[in-house]
C-alpha cells in the first residue's frame, strides 16, 4: 500500500488537482447511466474507490445517490468532509471511510449499485489488485454497475519512456522518484485479462489527456471501461 507517498502528495500537490468538478469521464458515464441504461440516480448505492478530495463522490450524491468514498490518504479525507460541510450535503448522501481497495471491504455481499474506480487501482501492487478485483465483484449487486478509468499503456509514448527508464519491481510498473510512487499501466489485451473473467465489458475506450504534473503538461492515455456483473 503507498499510503505515505499519497499522504505527501495531498499534503504538498504535484500530480492531484485540487478541483472540486467531476471528472469528464465520470460525468460522460453518468449520462450513460441515465439514458442509455435508465438507471435511476435516487437512492444508488455507490462506491467510489480512492475517493481523493471527494470531486465523483460529491457530484453523485448531489444527484440523489448514497455514496460511500474509501480512501487512504487522512488529508485527502478531511478535505472531502470539509467539502460536504461547506455545501451542506445531507448526511447520509455521502461518507467517506478510511480504508484500502486493497484489502477486504468492510461491507457485505450486494451492497453496492454502482462502483466507480477514477484512476485509483493503479496504485496497487498484484496481491492487493487480486482482493480489489475480489472485493469489488462482492460487494457489487447482480446486474451492477462497475466503472473504470485507469491508465493505458497503448500508444503512450510517456508511459513506454517511464517504463523503460524507471521500471518496478512488477511487471507493467513504473516508479516515479518524484513522489516515491509505483504505477501500472495497462495494455487492452491485458486490461481485458484483468477485468473479463469477472466482470462484462459493455465498452473499453482509450482517451487521450494532458496530466499536469511538477507545472509541465504530459500527453497520457488512460482507459475507460463500462463494466457490468453479470
Ligand atoms: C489519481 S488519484 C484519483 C482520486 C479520485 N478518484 C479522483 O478522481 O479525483 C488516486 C487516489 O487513489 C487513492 N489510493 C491509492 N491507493 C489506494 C488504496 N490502496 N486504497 C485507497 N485509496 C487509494 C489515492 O490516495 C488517491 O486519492
């Protein structure tokens, strides 16, 4: 778990926004959700894994459903509280729970209508990813929802340079000296190994973005994949 490296990082920013808008994606998924899948907002129970400063947790739970963020940076949580207080969210609409995606979820079977994983699980290393991937299809209910972004290895010349010239100590990992950080990054073929046998892909898209990291601008390419439990 690097719970030190993104304790430092929400203490001192290099790589996080401190923006309170959704991400795009997020908003796009949303969107499908509702007209696509006709899914009802109102009461959805929803996971957010790695919660961050709140941004997804907050914008679903301002459209009605009942949102739980677990993350494992305390600053990264007090500032989604405070984000909570300030708009005057009901209580019950969002929590936020200090605790990894990489070990056994605190929740039982089913309890979840929708998880969201906003390039999170990219932090984790193979047998913390081996109880994510567990967890994440428990505690999903039959026919839920499981959105996806995460980074995508495919025709990203940065992550390519990155593995290259600082690889991990597993395979498809990097290590990022200036915030002490591994990643993993994932290919489509290996995307579809990770996730397939558990979950239905409805849509795997590749979208390319500009991360704003130590004030330079890097062109990356991160996946984005609309799941189902069957
Ligand atoms: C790139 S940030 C994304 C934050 C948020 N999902 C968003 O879209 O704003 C990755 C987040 O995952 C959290 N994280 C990393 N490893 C984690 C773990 N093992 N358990 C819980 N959260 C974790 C980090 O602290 C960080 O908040």
């Amino acid at each position: 778990m690097q719970e030190k490296a993104w304790e430092k990082e929400y203490q001192k920013p290099k790589l996080v926004t401190g923006g309170d808008e959704p991400q795009t994606s997020v908003r796009d998924f949303v969107r499908f959700l509702r007209k696509e899948e006709k899914v009802n907002l109102d009461g959805l129970r929803v996971l957010d894994l790695g919660s961050g400063g709140g941004k997804n947790s907050i914008y679903l739970a301002e459209h009605g459903a009942l949102v739980t963020g677990m993350e494992i940076s305390s600053t990264a949580i007090e500032k989604a509280r405070a984000r909570v207080r300030e708009l005057e969210l009901p209580v019950p609409s969002v929590t936020f729970l200090k605790h990894s995606i990489g070990e056994p979820y605190p929740f039982p079977d089913n309890s979840f209508d929708l998880l969201l994983d906003v390039t999170s699980s990219n932090s984790l290393d193979q047998s913390e990813r081996a109880v994510y991937l567990k967890e994440c299809h428990r505690v999903l209910a039959p026919h839920g929802h499981f959105f996806v972004r995460t980074l995508c290895k495919d025709g990203d010349e940065n992550a390519k340079n990155l593995l290259k010239q600082n690889p991990g100590p597993e395979p498809e990992t990097y290590y990022m000296p200036e915030l002490d950080l591994f990643e993993r990054v994932w290919s489509r073929e290996d995307f579809l190994a990770t996730y397939s046998p558990l979950f239905i892909i409805q849509s795997l898209e590749k979208s390319t973005q500009y991360t704003r990291f130590n004030n330079r601008s890097y062109k990356r390419n991160f996946w984005l994949a609309y799941l189902v439990k069957g």
